[in-house]
C-alpha cells in the first residue's frame, strides 16, 4: 500500500509499506494492505510505517489525522515531537 505522512512544513514520508501503525484518539490502531476505508483523528504518540520485515521509520507527531481508501494512507500531522 502507499504512504505519505506531510505536515504543515514538508513531506516526511512518501512511499510503500505492509503495515502503519498510528496513535489514534481512542487508540492505537494499525492499517494493513486492503484494510476497510477508515478516516480517524490522532493524538500525541508515535507512527510507525513498516516497509518490510527489516525496514521502518518512526516519527513521534503531536496530533493529526488518518485516512485510508483505495490502498492509500494519507496522514496529515499537527507536528514532530523531538
């Protein structure tokens, strides 16, 4: 499935991966290739963007929001916790 993760500022992430998973407001949650279509708001917390069994990347995000349709994960973040 593809990927992209921007913020106000820049794109931090565009690309494949098998699995995200993301802090949402009533918990957290991960989205899988195919994954029924979901819209959902995010807390504070961590994103983790799968690409393989080897390969991820994390980015700690302040809030935002999710949404999965037609095998595409948008993600819209508020900021970047250091």
């Amino acid at each position: 499935m593809k990927v992209e993760i921007i913020s106000p500022e820049t794109v931090l992430y565009k690309g494949e991966a098998i699995l995200v998973r993301v802090p949402g407001t009533s918990g957290s949650f991960e989205i899988l290739n195919r994954h029924s279509p979901i819209v959902s708001t995010l807390s504070a917390g961590e994103i983790k963007v799968k690409e393989s069994a080897q390969s991820s990347h994390t980015f700690r995000i302040t809030g935002g929001a999710v949404e999965f349709s037609g095998n595409l994960v948008s993600i819209a973040v508020h900021g970047l916790k250091k």
